[in-house]
C-alpha cells in the first residue's frame, strides 16, 4: 500500500502525538517547495524520547515501506 503526501503526514503527526512528542507542526510546504509538500516537526523531552520517537516512526511505517532520508537532532549528528 503506498501513502499519499497528506495521508503519510497525518499519520507521521498521530504515530508522534501517541508516543507524546511535544509541540508538533505539520506544514503543508506544497506551495512553496519543489521537493516537498509536506515538513512535520516535533520536540522530544529527553534523548531515550527522541530514540523512542524515530523508532516508533520507522516501525509503523515500514509496512508502507516508508523510510526517512535525513533524521535531524540524532546524538551521532552532533545537533542538540
């Protein structure tokens, strides 16, 4: 089953909404970007929440076979 833009970014926002990240926006960007319609952020509250997050997303979306090409805000990305 493949996910449209909008169907993928909801679901982002509820897989993220139920493991409790904090201060989730989701931006429809598709008037404005050429590589993108959507842009999802969100906050987590410590970095065990933020590994917890990133691995709930690419759980549930694997069965889409859906996978992020960047993860921003990884420990090894040196971004905090």
């Amino acid at each position: 089953m493949s996910l449209n833009a909008q169907t993928l970014s909801h679901t982002i926002v509820a897989i993220l909404d139920d493991k409790l990240a904090e201060d989730i926006l989701l931006l429809d960007i598709s008037e404005t970007s050429p590589f993108a319609d959507y842009f999802v952020i969100a906050t987590a509250t410590s970095d065990r929440q933020s590994q917890a997050l990133v691995s709930a997303l690419n759980e549930e979306l694997r069965p889409q076979k859906v996978r992020p090409l960047h993860v921003e805000g990884e420990r090894s990305s040196g971004w905090q």
